[in-house]
C-alpha cells in the first residue's frame, strides 16, 4: 500500500473565474451584498427585482414528487397531458 501523496495547490488564474467573463457594459455585474443574522443564521435577502426576470420562465412548470414509485417518462407525460 502507497502513502498517498499531496500535490501543491495550483493558483487559479484570474481570467479563469466566472467574474471576469461578466461585461459590465452588458449589464450584468457582481456586487457584494452581505447576509444578515436572523436568530444566529446567516441569511440573504432576495428581493423582487433580484428575480423579476424570471417570473415569467416558471409560469407553465410542473413541479411533482413521487414518493415510493418509479413510473416511467411516458406514464409521467400521460398523466400530465
């Protein structure tokens, strides 16, 4: 059996994180919002305009849990026709 073995950290380059593939003259940039502690949990605000663009997406979803059962695609189509 080998000792298992550590490689060194890699630094991540800058132009490889998600931030920096945002254009702020697009519109869409990346603020700092911090969460705030409610009964000692830390927890974030979402407000309307946070998720206005994607009201309208959700508007014809079908949201369903199956509990115990495995019903194949076509009897979960049938039943939601």
């Amino acid at each position: 059996m080998s000792a298992a073995r550590t490689l060194p950290l890699r630094q991540v380059p800058i132009s490889s994180i998600y931030a920096s593939l945002l254009d702020p003259d697009e519109g869409a940039s990346v603020e700092f919002v911090p969460a705030t502690e409610i009964s000692g949990k830390k927890c974030v605000k979402i407000g309307v305009k946070d998720v206005h663009p994607d009201i309208g997406f959700r508007d014809n979803a079908v949201i369903c849990s199956v509990l115990v059962a495995n019903p194949p695609f076509a009897v979960m189509d049938g039943f939601l026709k």
